[in-house]
C-alpha cells in the first residue's frame, strides 16, 4: 500500500490506515485537511515490500555517505526532505546535526573540510533553505573545500509550475558547483552521488544534488558503490628536469624566501626544515597561519592586507621566491623578483604574476625533491639582520598590547590574553571584522591551526565553523572569534553547541558597531554611516541559553575570563567590551 501526499496543505493519505486506494476514491474527493482536489495529490512511497524491496534511494543514499566515512550531515528537515530526514534516523553510523540556519549549514560543511580534507555535507529543504545555504557552498567554492550540498526539492509532478518553494536548484547552484544535478529516477541516484562526491574530491570544491520527495521515497535495491574500487586521489609529479631547474635558481640565488601557503597545510615541518636547509625565510598566506611555529626565527608571519605589517618589506629584500601551494591575489605585495611557483593546481600556477619555473604536483612531495637535491646553505647576514630588526619591533608591539589597561579595552589585549591561555594544538576559527585584522597580525601562532572564510570574508563563519570543528576533533580546544556583528548574523548556533554539549569557547569583541566598514569609510572619506546598533548582553544570552558566559569590560579580568571558559565542559561565551575607536590597518603595499 502506498501514501500520497497533498501538494497544498501536506496532508498524507495512507492507503494502509485508510483501508481504500488512493485509485479507488471518486473523483471528487477532496483533502479532508485543506480541500484541495484529488488532482493535487501526489505519490510519495510504493508498497516497496511488495515489490521485495526494502529500501529507498534517500537509503541508499545514506548508505553510500556512510560508506565514504561521512559521519554526520549538517542542515534542517522539512518537507522536501523529509524522506532523507527519516533515513538518517534509521541509519545506526550517521547523525543529522540540527542548526539553527541553512547558512551555517554549508559553513560548517565546509569549516570541516577545510579541517580534515574529508567530504563536508550539507543538508536543505527546497526554496528558501537551498538559497540560504548559498553563502557557505561559495565559501567552500572559493577556498576549495570537498563539500556536497543535498537540496531538497518539490515532487516531480510540480517542477516547472510555481509550485510552493519551487526554485531552478540545478541552474543556481551549478554556477559555482563543480558539479550540479537532479536525480529524477531511482536508477540514476547512486551514479550521480558518486560523481558528485567524485567532482568535489578530484577538484577540491562543492558538489549540488537537486532531491526530488516523490524521488527520494521511491525504492531501490542498488548495491552502494565500493569506494576503494571507485575514488581515487590525484597525485601529480614534478619531473626531474623541473627538480633541477629550481635547485639551479636556489643555488644561484643570495636570499631566497619562501612563501607557504593552503596547499602546504599537511607538510608545515617539511616546509620548516627546507628553509632551515637552504638558508631562507618564510612567510605564509593568511589560510596557512599556524602551518610553520610563528615564533620560529625564520618564520616572517602572514603575508597579506591582513597580516603582519613587518612582512612586506621583508619579502621586497629577497631575490627569490618559492610559492609553495598558493595563487596568492595580492601581487602588489610581491616584488618583481624571480619566482618559482607549486601547486597542485595547473590553472593557479602563473595566475597572479609571471613565474620562472612553474611546478604543477604535490606540494609536499616537490618539498620534500628539493630539500633532498639542494645542497645545503646559510641565510645571508644582512637578510638575517633585517629579519631580527623586524622581529624585534613586532615584538614590542606584542608587549605593548599585552600590559594594556585602557578602558575601553584594547582588542590587542583580547588576543595577548588569548594566547597565554590557549593550547599549543588548539583550533582557532575566526569570523570576518575588524577582531580578524587583530588575531592575523598580533597572534603568534605555535602549532595552533586556524580557519577563515578566506576569499568571501563571509561574516558569520567563526561559530557554525567551530562547531563543526568541536565535532570533528572532540579533544582539541576549540576557539571562536567574532565581532559583535558576526555573532548578530548567526551567533544562535550557539545553542547548537549547547544542544550537542560541545565545549568550544567563543570570544565576542563587542564594539557595539561594524567597527571594519567604519574603517573603510573613513579611507574612503566619507563619515560613518549606519554602522552602529545596541547589542543586548550576549554573555547573558549565553548563560540563558544553558552555557557559560562572561562579560568583561577590564583588561585585568581578561586572563581569568579566559581560562575560565577554555577550562568549562560547557560551551563558554566570553564577551569583551572594546575600544570602538581603535582601529587597525590593513597592509596595502610595502
């Protein structure tokens, strides 16, 4: 016996409990909910056991996740996905993790690809929770995160009629989805998920399935696909000829310099010890801070309009330069020196500016060809001077903030505050605002690891990005940066964590203003504008919510605040009242 469902009011005719086919009512039976006509009904579910069938493509499809080690699917349920919600249930190795918005869905699928380079998966109804999603599938898209976005999506019958929450998913989502597609029979499901998953992995970014209901409930007894027969990991190789070339260029070179970035998140040691090797410094985009120990002599901190100040005109005294797994946009911050360029990626290779020698492979094989085939060298004394003399005022400015009391505090204090509380291993994951151009250029990270919505700058990352991370790495501290502004956009997801007793800490920087667009205005020349609003008492709102919260409005408490929500099994919310009219630069140019 099969169940049909009113296309208007979602009323569900059950033949089972109705005791008559749905074939077998006259006519002009109408929705005993709602009224509509029997005409708007539509057929969600066969007798599957009838047919000897057991299960569903939203099962299957749920099966072949688990068989690609996805452990749990970020989103909400709703109508259109409801056949897929039920699957979840039922599947014993896989748990569907409820948010509070659809946007910090897709954040924090992408936030735990960027984490674990392991598919991040997301979950929508149609309409309005596949278009609220759009934010962080882009975030994936541009920072190259293996994400698949599953789009719920009206009955069949209904596509192409102005149905409630009928959009084009395929057409939308396909302009930034390496791979976007309607499953519109049972056969197809498995073929298409497979690609899907395929696409995101072969070419690092999200893939979209368009999820019709009556689709998802209709049956299918397919075998999952095997995925160590099926998915298989590029691993280009530099040739012997490009080793060499590159081993010349180091050779001849005074003061080369290398420059690290997402690509070298996995290899950070070997990428230390080739700079140790052939005498040379190192600085990182803002995605790869943390990769190599900050505190590191050789390490120069993030190059970039957010990093630190004292790295540009460091990079301008070299004559050669190393990119290791980055396109790196700023080309104003690189001086017109010789450079060799590695990625695993063809198109980035000479994307931004010209290049001597460009690599196409692995980033941490080439590294590791190189430091085997260079012989070893010693950094030039002046460069290593020039180095220490930069060091040393970064320092001071470190020092400086850190015995800072003024009221309103100094967010460089939050951050110097921060960094004598926090884990060598902790995970730190930063929204958008003027707190990021804080953390980037006066946090010095050891072996900290952090996250960024790097190209979209979306606001609203930092908490749905730490949830996603608490879950991945359950006994690591997790930390979450945000302004006032960004914990306004989607800071609920708060009680997510609440919900699912994760115990990450948030630092809120409340200004009581979008303190970075002021900012930007006054660059620009223009008096600020519509930038302030009251916020409520967010720590409060964090206690309320079932968490820990702090307030703080004294730079002397900043210490104890800290500690004590990094040491609370509850999620712990520490909001810190800021200057709102200290401000700091973006690096522009040397």
């Amino acid at each position: 016996m099969g169940k049909w469902k009113c296309s208007v009011c979602g009323y569900i005719y059950d033949e089972a409990q109705e005791g008559v086919p749905f074939s077998d009512l006259p006519s002009d039976w109408t929705c005993p909910q709602c009224g509509a006509p029997k005409s708007a009904f539509v057929q969600i579910a066969g007798d599957e056991k009838a047919k000897g069938v057991a299960t569903t493509v939203a099962d299957k499809i749920v099966e072949q996740l688990v068989a690609y080690g996805v452990e749990r699917v970020y989103g909400i349920p709703g109508n259109s996905n409801l056949p897929l919600t039920d699957a979840l249930r039922r599947h014993p190795d896989i748990e569907l993790i409820l948010v509070r918005h659809e946007e910090s869905a897709a954040f924090m699928a992408s936030a735990h690809a960027k984490l674990t380079g392991r598919l991040g998966v997301c979950m929508s109804i149609a309409g309005p929770g596949a278009t609220n999603m759009i934010t962080g599938i882009v975030d994936a898209a541009t920072d190259r995160a293996p994400v698949l976005a599953l789009l719920g999506q009206v009955p069949q019958p209904f596509l192409g009629s102005e149905s409630l929450q009928e959009i084009p998913e395929v057409s939308i989502f396909g302009t930034f989805c390496g791979y976007a597609e309607m499953i519109v029979r049972p056969s197809q499901a498995l073929g298409a998920l497979n690609l899907a998953v395929k696409r995101a992995y072969a070419d690092p970014g999200p893939s979209a399935l368009s999820l019709p209901t009556d689709v998802l409930a209709e049956p299918l007894d397919q075998p999952i696909w095997d995925p160590g027969k099926h998915l298989f990991e590029p691993h280009p190789v530099a040739g012997d000829d490009e080793i060499k070339q590159i081993v010349d260029l180091i050779g001849k070179a005074k003061r080369p310099l290398l420059f690290g970035g997402w690509g070298t998140r996995h290899c950070g040691p070997a990428l230390l010890d080739l700079a140790r090797h052939i005498g040379a410094p190192i600085a990182t985009t803002s995605r790869a801070k943390g990769v190599v120990p900050e505190s590191d002599e050789l390490v120069l901190g993030v190059l970039g309009s957010i990093g630190n100040r004292f790295a540009p005109a460091i990079v301008t005294q070299s004559d050669l330069i190393l990119i290791f797994g980055s396109g790196f946009r700023q080309r104003n911050l690189v001086p017109d020196v010789r450079k060799i360029q590695v990625d695993i990626d063809a198109t980035r290779v000479g994307k931004t500016f010209a290049v001597e020698i460009g690599v196409v492979g692995d980033t941490a094989s080439v590294i590791g060809r190189i430091r085997k085939a260079a012989p070893p060298g010693k950094i030039d004394p002046d460069f290593m001077e020039i180095i220490r003399s930069a060091a040393s005022k970064y320092e001071s400015l470190l020092a400086a903030d850190a015995v800072d009391t003024r009221h309103p505090i100094n967010p460089g204090s939050v951050i110097q505050a921060m960094k004598r509380q926090i884990r060598d291993d902790a995970i730190v994951c930063s929204d958008v605002g003027d707190h990021t151009y804080w953390f980037y250029k006066r946090f010095v990270c050891e072996n900290q690891k952090t996250l960024l919505c790097a190209n979209m700058a979306g606001m609203g990352f930092g908490i749905p990005a730490a949830v996603a991370c608490q879950f991945a790495e359950p006994d690591r501290q997790v930390v979450a940066i945000t302004g006032d502004g960004g914990f306004g956009m989607l800071g609920m997801e708060f009680t997510t964590a609440v919900h699912n007793k994760l115990p990450l800490t948030v630092i809120v920087f409340n200004d009581g203003k979008l303190k970075n667009i002021g900012k930007e205005q006054d660059e620009y020349g223009v008096p600020q504008y519509r930038i302030s609003f009251p916020n409520p008492n967010f720590a409060d709102m964090a206690t309320a919510a079932g968490g820990l919260g702090i307030r703080v409005s004294e730079a002397e408490k900043l210490d104890d605040a800290v500690k004590n929500a990094l040491d609370s099994p509850l999620p712990a919310l520490v909001e810190v009242l800021v200057d709102p009219d200290l401000y700091i630069k973006g690096v522009r140019r040397p």
